[in-house]
C-alpha cells in the first residue's frame, strides 16, 4: 500500500509537517505501507500556463517535478495533503502545485483514499481545509478523515490529545486501503458531480480533450 504525503507548507520543520510526520510514524508503524514524504518548499516548478494542451494530450508541456509527482500519486494508494492557513485559504505553493497536477477534470484521484490536513492560528482553517477536501472529493477519492487545527504560531501541536486522534485516524486510513472500503455518500456525491458536471463538459469538447477521456479508460472510468 503506497501513501504519498504531501507537506504543503514553506517550512519544512512547522507546525503542519509536524503533524504530517505524526501521521507518517503510525502509518509506517502498521503492515505493508510505503510511505513517500515530500516537502513541496523542496521541489522545483513552474506555474500553470493554462495552455490546456495537457487536456488534448494526456501530458503537461512543462516536465518538471510537478509533472513527475502527479505520476507517481496516479501510482499511489492514498494521498495526504497538509497545509497551513493563508487568508482563509492553502499556501501559494501548494495551490501553485495543484493547478499543474491534473486533479479533478483528469479524475486523478479516483478510487484512492486521501486525508485533508491544515493549520492555522485564527479563523479560516476550516474554510482552508474545506478546499482541500473538495479537491479530492472532486477528483474521485475516498476522504478517511481530516484535521484542521489552530495552535500558537511556531508550537507543536503533536500533544497527547492529538496524538490519540492520529492513531484513530491513521487506523482508519490503513482499513480503507486494506479492505478497499467504498463510502456510500461521497460515492454518490462524486457520481453527481461527475456525472453531470465534469463528464458531459469533457465530452463536448471532443479531441480538444482525448488526453482526459484516454486516462479515464485507463483508470477504468465508464465514458
């Protein structure tokens, strides 16, 4: 079971990345789990052009790391994704990443089970983890849970309290992976906005967008 985690925040020792790394030391902890921790600060990329070639093509024009990170999620299991709150909203970063990765026309996550984490100091850490888990609602995965949490700037928020709710959660994730657990709802929220939203655009735009139709069938979604 591979999980990627990505740690969305400019810091690489903050108080997201610590909570990811909580999460990484309990999945790491259980039966036959590959884990990938990738600081986002650390990779190199260009912003989005919006030259919509990859729709056509399957493939961004640009082939930096974003476009190799994409590769290696599609071949992952899950997905977490931390970052912190910015005006009620996730790093530039990390945004910046997300419009490069082929995410929600493309269906990259579908099928896999992810995990929304942010962090904050005042309101809008909510509003910031809203968005990411719309992104993988959106995309086609699984939500296993998620945690949005205010602590003081630059403190640990790893304390016992948290902790416990890491193991829960981290035991929720590896059950999902193990049994390949379907959750009704968001299925059905996700068939709703596929179907009526994402797929009847796609298919109108015709070989304007053979490369997103192309990796649907390889991903086993009915065009």
């Amino acid at each position: 079971m591979k999980v990627i985690v990505i740690n969305g925040s400019p810091k690489k020792n903050g108080a997201t990345a610590k909570l990811l790394h909580c999460i990484e030391n309990e999945l790491s902890a259980k039966d036959s789990v590959e884990i990938e921790y990738i600081d986002i600060s650390k990779l190199s990329f260009k912003p989005c052009s919006g030259c919509l070639s990859c729709y056509r093509t399957g493939k961004c024009p640009i082939d930096d790391e974003a476009e190799r990170l994409s590769e290696r999620i599609e071949g992952a299991d899950a997905l977490i994704i931390g970052s912190p709150t910015y005006a009620s909203n996730i790093s530039g970063q990390l945004k910046t990443f997300i419009d490069r990765c082929h995410f929600v026309i493309e269906q990259l996550l579908i099928r896999k089970y992810s995990v929304a984490v942010t962090t904050g100091v005042n309101y809008g850490t909510k509003d910031a983890n809203k968005i990411l888990r719309s992104l993988m609602q959106y995309s086609g995965a699984y939500i296993s849970g998620s945690i949005a949490c205010n602590v003081p700037f630059n403190s640990d928020p790893c304390d016992d309290r948290m902790k416990e709710r890491i193991r829960r959660l981290s035991d929720r994730l590896y059950e999902d992976m193990r049994r390949k657990q379907v959750h009704p709802f968001q299925r059905l929220f996700h068939s709703i906005i596929f179907s009526f939203g994402i797929k009847p655009f796609v298919l109108k735009q015709g070989a304007a967008y053979k490369g997103v139709t192309d990796k649907w069938e390889r991903y086993g979604i009915k065009i």
